[in-house]
C-alpha cells in the first residue's frame, strides 16, 4: 500500500498551509519558489536547500535551513541531508511536504512520508520525456504523490502539473544595430563551456562592453570585456539587464530568473559528449523554450549572430504567476 495515498491534503485553492519546501539550488529552487504561492505556501513554512547566491536572494525574509551541497547522484550526501530532514521533522509538523528535485527530493520526502507529511514531487520542466532519475527514485518508492509539467509523458502515477513556463509570453523591442552582451555559464562544479565561449567569439560579436560571467570555465585569457568566475546576485542582475542580449547555458535556474526579469536570452545546450555535464537534459528545456517562443534556443556549435540579434529584438512579458491550486 502507498504511504501517500494515506494522507490527502485539503484541496481547497484558499487554504494557506505551513509545507516542508525542499529542493536544490539552481532551476530546481527557482521553480519551487514560482510555484510555492499557487500550493498555498503560508508564510511559516519551512525551505531546506544549499546555501548559495541564489538561495539567499529567492528565499530572503523566508525562513530556511541550509544543508550541505549534494553533487548530481551523491548518495552519501543524500544521505547525510536525509539526517537533518529527520531531525527537523522530529521537532515541527507540517501539512504537506514538496519538492521540485533533485537529490534533496529523494533525501526529503520520503522521510516526510513516512512522518505521516503528504508529500508531492513535481518532476523539474527541463524533463520534457520523462522522468529524471530522482523521480524515478521517488516513484519506485511509492511514498510520495508524483506530478509531470509535460502532459505528454502524464500517466495515472504521473499526473500533469501547469508548466512554469507557460507564463511567459515573447514581446517585439527595438533591435540594436550592433548588441552588447552578457554572458553567463553557470556554476556548475567541474563542468565547463568552452564551446559556448568560443562560438561567441565566432559570431563577431563579442567587444570591449562584453560581461563575462565564467563559473568553472575559468583561465580563458582570449576574452574582450569584463571577465568574472562568480558575479554577486545584484551585480548579476545588473548586468543582464544592462545588456542587450543575454547568452546562458540552457541551465533552468538562470533561465528563469532571466525570464523573471523580462529578458528574452539565448540559451545555449551543455551536452553530455562534450563534457559538459552529467547527461542531456538541457536540451529539453531549450526544445520547450523554443517552442514556447521565450528563447533562442541553440546548441553550441549552431550559435550565429543572427540569433544574438533575433534575442537582441525581444523582451518577456512575465505575466502573472501560476495559478496552481490542487491537492497534494
């Protein structure tokens, strides 16, 4: 028998509720944190993540507990943030547990199930083919409540969940002759991207106004403009929006913040055979963010700069955040 099943939540749209919020720092965070309202997120609710730049800015005047970095399929990590999940469950209750991944979805919610905490994974939107290997986790444990944002792959385990994404709506803006750029990487620990740098260089268009956000594809000495491994987020964010076109790794957490601020980026796919990360995920979310007309979506080598101008011609419309009320 599902442990889940066992413990519905209140379905009413209305009802705030204090919910155990979990999830990793980057895409996975940025989209609990856009959804976390429409789940009726009352304002004692709890948020277990790392603690970065990104965590502190999203969740300021929120209350959080931060747990060591978990790397991609860190089992001893996972382990280790299952530990304090425990200890924070011994010590308050809550009305429901949710997370959007990826290995603190797996640490967490099937210790808040098994605490009697209706728990609900929401599968990350970049995952456009099925499940990741956290919700596969998830679903084999048959603990926790399962939600895809692609109605595609839905199942009767699977059950569709409105997309982050389709909030955001592509506008016409004046096209600058010749676009200033930002460029960010990411910062994903001992991964880099020196396929996008180089086809910005290719495209010609990359000059002494150029912001460089590098991450882990550091010791480039071949760059125009101003060059930073890590930039603070208030100097992130003035740099995006000072600049005409923004070109990112197709990384969901910097995509959405990048939306958020109605800009319209080019994003750019890290891929699994160039050593660019764990697999290929990032090529689902660039094949949505195409289809939904909120990017330029673009593998690396294909990068021109007429798409650097395309983007440079757009803004976002954010809209209004989801409406997502439902049971857990």
């Amino acid at each position: 028998m599902s442990v889940y099943s066992s413990y519905p939540l209140d379905p009413s749209p209305s009802k705030q509720r204090k919910l155990l919020l979990v999830a990793s720092t980057g895409g996975h965070l940025a989209q609990l944190v856009r959804l976390a309202p429409g789940l009726g997120a009352s304002r004692d609710s709890l948020w277990i993540t790392f603690d970065s730049m990104q965590s502190r800015s999203l969740l300021a005047g929120q209350r959080r507990i931060h747990v060591p970095y978990v790397r991609p399929r860190d089992y001893i990590g996972m382990m280790r943030a299952a530990g304090i999940v425990r200890r924070v469950l011994k010590h308050e209750s809550f009305d429901g547990a949710v997370s959007t991944g990826a290995g603190l979805a797996v640490s967490a919610l099937p210790q808040a199930a098994i605490s009697g905490v209706p728990s609900l994974y929401i599968e990350s939107v970049s995952r456009v083919e099925g499940p990741s290997l956290s919700g596969r986790m998830l679903a084999a444990s048959r603990l926790v409540s399962l939600r895809t944002q692609h109605p595609a792959w839905a199942t009767d385990r699977w059950t569709t969940h409105p997309s982050v994404l389709s909030t955001y709506h592509p506008l016409i803006r004046h096209q600058p002759d010749h676009p200033s750029l930002f460029v960010t990487l990411g910062t994903i620990e001992g991964y880099r991207f020196d396929s996008l740098v180089d086809a910005v260089l290719a495209s010609g268009l990359a000059d002494e106004r150029t912001v460089w956000q590098l991450g882990y594809t550091n010791n480039r000495t071949d760059l125009p403009g101003q060059v930073y491994q890590m930039m603070p987020s208030a100097q992130f964010v003035d740099a995006a929006l000072s600049a005409d076109v923004v070109i990112t790794h197709a990384g969901v957490g910097t995509f959405m913040g990048l939306l958020e601020m109605g800009i319209f980026p080019v994003i750019v796919t890290r891929r699994k055979h160039r050593g660019e990360h764990v697999d290929d995920h990032q090529t689902q979310i660039a094949e949505l963010a195409g289809f939904l007309g909120v990017a330029r979506a673009v593998d690396a080598p294909d990068l021109t700069a007429d798409d650097i101008r395309f983007a440079a011609g757009r803004a976002i419309d954010t809209g209004a955040r989801v409406p997502l009320s439902s049971e857990l």
